[in-house]
C-alpha cells in the first residue's frame, strides 16, 4: 500500500489516502474523510511509485 496525500476539491483540506501500488491503472470514488463528499481518483502507478494522480469533484 502507498500513502498520498492530496487536497480534497471539495474543501480544500489536506487529506490521506492508502493506494494500491500492485494495480498499474485505477479509476475509482471515493469519499473525502473531512467533509465526506465523493471524490474521483484516477491514478496510475509505474515500478511501484505515482507516475499520475487527480482528484476530481464529482458534484453532489
């Protein structure tokens, strides 16, 4: 597992999320732990390390 840490778009505070390295290409939802609002993560992993990471808002 990976740690990134990353700003919510919906309230802007600094939050951590525990992502799978084993898996190269990951699109998923996933809710905010501050303001728990759902966030769209689209990640991708190259020898084990973020090569691309967004955190979009998915409106409510």
């Amino acid at each position: 597992m990976y740690e990134h840490f990353f700003q919510c778009p919906h309230c802007w505070e600094e939050i951590s999320m525990l992502l799978d390295a084993s898996v190269r290409q990951q699109k998923y939802i996933e809710d905010c732990e501050i303001c728990c609002n759902p966030i769209e993560l689209d990640v991708t992993f190259e020898n084990g390390e973020v090569v691309n990471f967004s955190a979009s808002n998915i409106g409510q």
